[in-house]
C-alpha cells in the first residue's frame, strides 16, 4: 500500500519513526511528506522533532499535492508531538484531504496529540470509539474553537481510556509514544496482513 507520513516541525519521534520503520519492514510504500509551519513562507525538506531529531522527509508537501493531482492514497499517517500536532492541524490542505480520505474509505491514523488536535475539528471522530495522550480529550474545545464547536465535532463519539490503541472502521487512533509499538503493528497488520504482522513480531522480538 501507498502510506503517506506527515511530519511538521515539533512532531514526536518516537510516534513518527516507529511507525515508518515497522511499515518499511512490511513492504509498504510509506512517503514522508515536509508539513510546513502556518505562516512560514518557505518549506524545508529536514524537519526537526520535539526532542530535537533531525529527519529528512521524502518530499515538499508542495510536491506532494501535485503528485497526488486531486486523488487520494491508501493510508495517512500523523504523529503526535507538539507543536507538530497543532502545526499540522494549521494546514487547510491536511484538513480536507483527511476529510476527503475518512470518507472514502481509506485509512486515517493518529497518535497522542494528533486524535485531539488534528482530527477533532475534521469531524471525522463523530460516531466513533478514540483514544489519545491522556488528558487531551478533555481540550477539545481549545482544537474545534469553542466548546460547543468540539461537541458538534465529536457527536456520539466515545473517548476510550487505558487502550494502546482503538480502531473504528478505517480510523485508527494511538495513545501516545509508550504505545506506538502495538499502533504500528496494528497499522501493519491493516496494510499488509496478519501474516506479515506476525513474521514482524518474532524476527523483532516483540514483548
């Protein structure tokens, strides 16, 4: 599958990278697509992490919108991390592409931060089961707006606690960095088969 990874400036190492590798050891086609910061008038193919790792995505998001030509992708990806998480919230194009990719069908991942802060105000989350970094459900209102905003946003939707991850439907959500190993596995798992999941877990010696 095509797996599309969105890395702003502030994003969380841990999430991101881990992701990616366990992907790649899969087979996948994962791309790491340059998010740039609201406002910033150009963008930078090496983006830097909250902890302060450098790394170098695969293209311009610029670049990326062309390629894409108004289409869609298998998958996309965004970590947690702040302020990566709200620098990607800021981006419109990221708004409605994972609008348009919830609705399609297609599967929409998140970690920490990134169910909170990026896909609230998308809508996406309404009618569904979710986790995030704890704490953050509760700031909902400070992501959609207001608070009546993030309560028209999440309708019927169900934050779900103590949980490595939840998956409703093609929505994948994560807790946060402790847990990004069972997230990713469980993306790989949705991308390449259970088979390949598994051969993942002995040859890297999962717990």
């Amino acid at each position: 599958m095509n797996i599309s990874v969105f890395l702003a400036q502030g994003f969380e190492e841990i999430e991101a990278l881990t992701v990616v590798d366990y992907l790649r050891r899969a087979g996948q086609n994962v791309t790491l697509v340059s998010v740039p910061e609201d406002g910033c008038p150009s963008e930078k193919i090496v983006v830097t992490g909250s902890h302060g790792i450098s790394v170098t995505a695969d293209m311009l998001l610029k670049d990326y919108i062309k390629q894409l030509n108004g289409g869609t992708t298998d998958a996309i990806f965004f970590p947690g991390g702040m302020p990566g998480a709200k620098n990607l919230s800021e981006n419109q194009f990221l708004f409605n592409f994972t609008i348009k990719m919830a609705r399609s069908g297609k599967i929409v991942a998140a970690i920490c931060a990134a169910p909170a802060v990026v896909l609230a105000q998308t809508g996406i989350l309404a009618n569904r089961r979710w986790t995030c970094y704890p704490g953050m459900e509760n700031e909902l209102d400070k992501w959609c707006g207001s608070a009546l905003k993030a309560r028209e946003l999440t309708e019927n939707s169900t934050h779900i606690k103590d949980v490595p991850f939840v998956l409703d439907n093609n929505v994948l959500t994560g807790r946060g960095p402790g847990t990004a190993e069972q997230f990713a596995m469980k993306l790989v798992e949705l991308t390449a088969g259970e088979q390949t999941a598994q051969k993942i877990r002995e040859a890297s010696c999962q717990r």
